[in-house]
C-alpha cells in the first residue's frame, strides 16, 4: 500500500492530506496476508509472458485468480495498454 500512496501522491492523483488520511483508516479495514508458494511465481511467470504484464501486477491477477475473483475487475488508475489487459483478464 506504501507504494500505492506514494505514487498517487507524486504523480497528483491524491494530495498529501488524503494519502495521510488513507494511512490513518487502513488498519481497520479487514485483511489478510498471502503467504504464497513456488507455485505461485510459476503461475506469475507464465502471466508477465502471456499478457505482457509487470510482475507487480501478475502478483495481483494470480492472487484475484487463485482466491476466485477471476469475474471481478481488477481496478487502477493507469491507461497503459498492458493495465487495460489486466482490468479484462480480472
């Protein structure tokens, strides 16, 4: 999430009150940690080739994947080609 705020706040996407704001609410929204497997880079491999994506974001369509959200939208804020296809493959 660091990441996510980090760049929105620098490319204007937020100001900085609403990435402070983002960080303060966070904790108490539910969540949970992916361990992962060699399985998973596997699969994340094969999707970076496949869908000329980044590793970053095959992370997130494996994971959208493997806990069956594989009808839903993946979302984000970039137009890029490549983000388009991951937006239709979520």
């Amino acid at each position: 999430m660091a990441a996510v705020l980090v760049v929105a706040e620098k490319r204007g996407r937020i100001s900085k009150d609403d990435a402070a704001r983002a960080v303060e609410i966070l904790p108490s929204l539910p969540s949970r940690a992916d361990g992962g497997s060699l399985e998973n880079l596997i699969t994340i491999r094969l999707l970076t080739c496949e869908h000329q994506l980044s590793a970053y974001d095959a992370c997130y369509l494996e994971l959208a994947q493997r806990i069956g959200l594989a009808g839903s939208f993946l979302v984000c804020f970039d137009g890029s080609e490549n983000k388009q296809s991951l937006r239709r493959l979520g």
